[in-house]
C-alpha cells in the first residue's frame, strides 16, 4: 500500500479544477488522495466525535496519520505520559479502522535515552498495535535504531534532513514513511519533477519489500504540497492500486 497525501486538506484554488465540486474540503481531498497527515492535534486536542466526522466523511480505503500531541513529546519530553497517551488515544480513536499511523515528532533538543525511549515505547505500545513513525531531531537518535526494530516502530525519511541517519529509510522495516518539507525554502519550495520521479522509485521499492509506505508533503505554506502530491500519485500508479475514479493524470 502507498498513502500519498499532505499535512492538511487545504484546496489551493489553482488545484480547484482537479477537485470534485461538492462536499467539504476533506471530502474534496479524499476523492484524489488516500492519505493526508493531521498536525492540528499536536498543538491542540480534538473531540473523538470530530475525529468519527472526519473518518465518517472519507472513502473506506482512506487513512489518516495523526501527530502525537506536543505535550508528550516536547513538553513531558516522553516521561511519565501514561494518562496523556490515554486522553490522546480517547480521542483519535474515534477514526477507527482509517487511523493508519502515529506520527511521533521529537523536538531538536531532545537527545536519545535508552531508558527514557524505551519506556515511552512500551507504554505506547500496550495502547495502540498500528503503525508508528519517529522523526527524531537530535543526532543522538541515530542510536535507537534496535530499540525501533523491537518495538515495530519506523524512522521518517526526511527532506531537508536533519540528522545524519534521516535522508534514508530506517528502523522498522514493515513501515516507510516520507515526510518532506520543501527544499531549498524549508515549508515553501516545491519539488521538481525530477525528485519526484526518483522518489516514486523509492516509495515502488519500499512496496514491492512488503512495507506500508506513506510520503507526506509538509511543504503547505505556499501551497506547493497539494501540486506535489497529486504528481507523485501519477508517477507511483504503477505500485498503487487504483481505488478510486478518474484518478489525475
């Protein structure tokens, strides 16, 4: 499976045309893309019955990745997060099967302890069974790559790269996930044909391994992450299975 989306539904008018014309915009947004990466809940919680809407508003092979709360990881800096892992998963819960994946985002100054990463993990993992992504920001994290393994969790692949080990696919194997923020301009340049065609590569090798592969495009603030994504979808339709109509060309 290949979830090809970006951080938020938002519908850029010049990407209007490509769109059904009725519905809200998630619904408009799921009609070409089957997957989209929700950053709202790390900055703010969301009811469980918002996320029932949003899940009851999307195709049945549509999934969402959701960003683990900033509370956890860089307020509470993966200590003691037994009850915000249970507030957090109430509420997200409420996307039930469409919940694909967990998105864990570490601040930069947050270094690598075994025992700290270790406990953060287990108590995760005694929550939620489903697919989990880290995306770490201290060099120090180049060393969890066995602790990631034994608890089925993956490293991102990200553009620009912020560590040494983030510029390829890393921990868990049965999950490759591609969060890609926009280079040279961090959240605002978009990605040439080119990078796209080698990347479509990248996401049909990690496929054809047996892995569920995600690549969400962050780089929303000039909109140039929508144009992106509905590229990729054209380029990787050979390893995607076309579970939708009139898919771009």
């Amino acid at each position: 499976m290949i979830f090809i989306g970006c951080a938020g539904w938002s519908l850029g008018r010049e990407y209007w045309p490509v769109f059904p014309l009725e519905g809200t915009h998630l619904q408009r947004y799921a009609a070409r893309l089957d997957g989209v990466e929700i950053n709202s809940s790390f900055y703010r919680p969301h009811r469980r019955q918002t996320y029932e809407r949003w899940a009851d508003s999307v195709p049945e092979t549509f999934r969402f990745s959701v960003k683990v709360p900033r509370h956890i990881t860089h307020e509470r800096r993966l200590v003691d997060c037994e009850a915000a892992l249970e507030e957090f998963f109430a509420q997200c819960g409420g996307l039930g099967q469409r919940l694909g994946c967990l998105l864990v985002q570490l601040p930069p100054s947050l270094a690598f302890d075994a025992s700290i990463a270790q406990g953060f993990f287990k108590a995760l993992r005694q929550r939620f069974n489903g697919a989990v992504v880290l995306e770490p920001r201290h060099e120090s994290w180049v060393n969890a790559g066995p602790l990631l393994v034994t608890f089925q969790i993956a490293q991102a692949v990200v553009d620009p790269s912020r560590i040494s080990n983030d510029a390829t696919v890393g921990g868990w194997d049965g999950l490759r996930y591609w969060r890609l923020h926009g280079s040279p301009r961090i959240y605002h340049s978009a990605y040439e044909l080119p990078f796209l065609q080698t990347l479509a590569q990248a996401l049909q090798t990690a496929v054809a391994a047996g892995a569920t592969t995600w690549c969400i495009f962050d780089n929303t603030a000039s909109g140039a992450a929508l144009g992106n994504a509905l590229t990729l979808v054209h380029e990787s339709i050979i390893a995607a299975p076309d579970h939708r109509t009139n898919r771009p060309r």
